[in-house]
C-alpha cells in the first residue's frame, strides 16, 4: 500500500511541475494606482515571474499597485516606471545611471 501511494503521489508531483509554462513574451499594459498605463514585459513562469520595462528595466510592485523601477540593490526605487516616451528627463538620468544585469543578478539570486 506504501508503494502504491509512493507511486500516486510521484505521478501528482511530476504532473504538477510540467504545467509550469514560461510567460508570453508579448508585452502587456498595466494600470497602476494612478492610473497611468505602464507597459511591461512578464518573463518567467507561474512559480518566478518578474516584470520589466520594454527596454529591460527591472519593475517592481510597491504592493499598492504601483510598478517602480529597481534600483541598484535590487530594491524598489523612488521613481515610479512609465513607458520609454513618458519619462521625465529626471528618470532618463536615474535610469542611465543603472547596471541592468548586475540588478537583474542581484535580483534572481
């Protein structure tokens, strides 16, 4: 009986973690808690997804419903993500001053 629920619970498991789809690639808009209309990339799949700028910024929730970009730790900056065309010269600088893929190590570690 041991062997059979061995068995069972291995086919559940197994099952389970082969429905894990990576995420479209297709870029989405999200409204954020003012409103604004952020468009963001979602790589990943459904157990690690994260969200980015459609130029490869890392954007994270402030739980609010509010996406800001990543700073240079990895953690929630102060200025708040809009799409490329939106962004004030302030965010341009802030943005220009980042390491994308030392973040996104820091980030997926």
């Amino acid at each position: 009986m041991q062997q059979v629920s061995f068995w069972i619970t291995l086919v559940l498991l197994l099952s389970i973690a082969s429905q894990a789809k990576p995420a479209s690639p297709t870029p989405v808009k999200r409204k954020t808690a003012d409103g604004t209309l952020v468009t963001v990339i979602i790589k990943g799949d459904e157990k690690s997804h994260a969200l980015f700028s459609t130029d490869g910024y890392l954007l994270l929730s402030d739980g609010k419903n509010s996406l800001f970009y990543a700073d240079s730790n990895a953690q929630i900056s102060n200025y708040p993500a809009h799409d490329i065309e939106q962004r004030s010269e302030e965010e341009k600088a802030f943005l220009h001053l980042l390491d994308q893929e030392k973040i996104k190590d820091l980030y997926f570690q």
